[in-house]
C-alpha cells in the first residue's frame, strides 16, 4: 500500500530477502557444526541478525497504511483473485515440494553422495536469490502476469529435465533452471493478487498467505 504503483518492486524485493534466508539458513547450521558447536547451536547464533536489526532499525517508524478498513464492511474479492489464490496454492506447492524431495530424489534415484546432493540444494536456493533479483528489476519495465507465464514455462522445462535427464549432469541443470523459474512463482503471484483486491490487501494478503501455508502442509507430504 505505502508503494502505490511501485508495490510490485516493493514485493519482488521482500522476497530477495526471503530467498536470502532460505539460502543463509542451512550454511549457517553447517558452520555452527564445523567449529563444533552442534546443530542445537544454530538457533542461538541466529539471535545474532535480531539484535542487529534492532541496533540498525530502532528509530525508523513504519508510516500507516493508506488503506483503512470501514468497520465491519468487507470487500467482495472478485473471482479473477480467488483464480489467482488457486496460482498460489499450486506454485507454493511445486516450490516445496522439489525443496523438501530434491536431495532425497539426487541421492536414491541419481546415485549421488548426500554431500553433493546437500550441496546441489545450496545451489537451488543460490538461484533462487539471483533470480528474484533478476525479477525485481524485469517487474519494473514488464507486466507481472506477462512474467508469471514465462516463470511456469521455465519451472516446468527445469522440473521435466531433472526428473527424466538420462545423465547426472543434466539433472543438476535440470534443477538449477527449475529453481531460477520455481522461485519467481509465489511473489509474482503474490503481486497479482494484489492488483485484482479491489484495494482491499489486507483481506487479500490474508486469504493468499492462508493458501500458501496450506500448500507447504499438504504438497510435500
């Protein structure tokens, strides 16, 4: 809402971030492990970036927000928005679902250590925050839908030649192509369901990330 018309880079960004966490998480328990400290340490390092935050962050204000809800009244979100949620829904699923099976699927299926598969996954997430930064910038001179199109098509190129590549080699290919058009999927989406809210992002925000969160329960599993 505080972005107005530059709401779409603002949503591409946020989820830079985002990907930078996913990618941060698993070094960071790696190297709290290499010096000894085990995997119960993890947690208490990541203390660290809060406190950080805080020190840099603690006089800026969040400004309001320009959309305020009448009272009880709630906007009806039209159908083009619930088509999009079901987008959501779908990707999300995708996402996590090569997430939590890639490495298991590297090392049964295609033969390789659980190091090299752990390290193909790293690549993964890698990608993952190079390619929403290149989305940010293409959001700003292209139509999101145009962008979410062109995203799927690539996920599904990259998914189909990790899955059926009769080489070891392509596979890996295969899931680094898969995660550069994977990761696009949800902040794109996001950005469209947003654009047909009615202006209500509140109640849009809610329903989307309710639908988000039932994927990463169900797809994997």
């Amino acid at each position: 809402d505080i972005h107005g018309e530059s709401k779409a880079v603002a949503l591409s960004e946020a989820n830079i971030i985002a990907g930078i966490g996913s990618l941060a998480a698993p070094l960071v328990v790696s190297t709290v492990v290499s010096v000894g400290l085990g995997w119960r340490g993890a947690p208490w390092f990541t203390l660290l970036f809060p406190l950080v935050a805080a020190a840099v962050f603690w006089k800026v204000a969040l400004p309001k927000s320009p959309f305020q809800p009448q009272g009880s009244t709630r906007t009806r979100l039209p159908l083009a928005f619930w088509l999009i949620v079901v987008v959501i829904y779908l990707s999300v699923s995708a996402e996590w679902s090569v997430i939590f099976w890639s490495a298991d699927f590297l090392e049964k299926i295609a033969g390789f250590s659980k190091t090299a598969a752990a390290a193909c996954i790293s690549g993964f997430f890698a990608i993952m925050v190079l390619s929403r930064y290149g989305s940010s910038r293409l959001v700003r001179n292209f139509p999101p839908q145009q962008l979410l199109l062109i995203a799927q098509g690539i996920g599904i190129l990259g998914v189909l030649l990790f899955w059926l590549a009769p080489w070891s080699f392509l596979r890996v290919v295969g899931l680094l192509i898969s995660s550069a058009g994977i990761s696009n999927l949800f902040p794109l989406s996001m950005i469209e369901t947003f654009n047909r809210s009615g202006g209500d992002t509140n109640t849009a925000s809610a329903r989307a990330t309710f639908a988000a969160g039932l994927a990463i329960l169900t797809a994997p599993l």
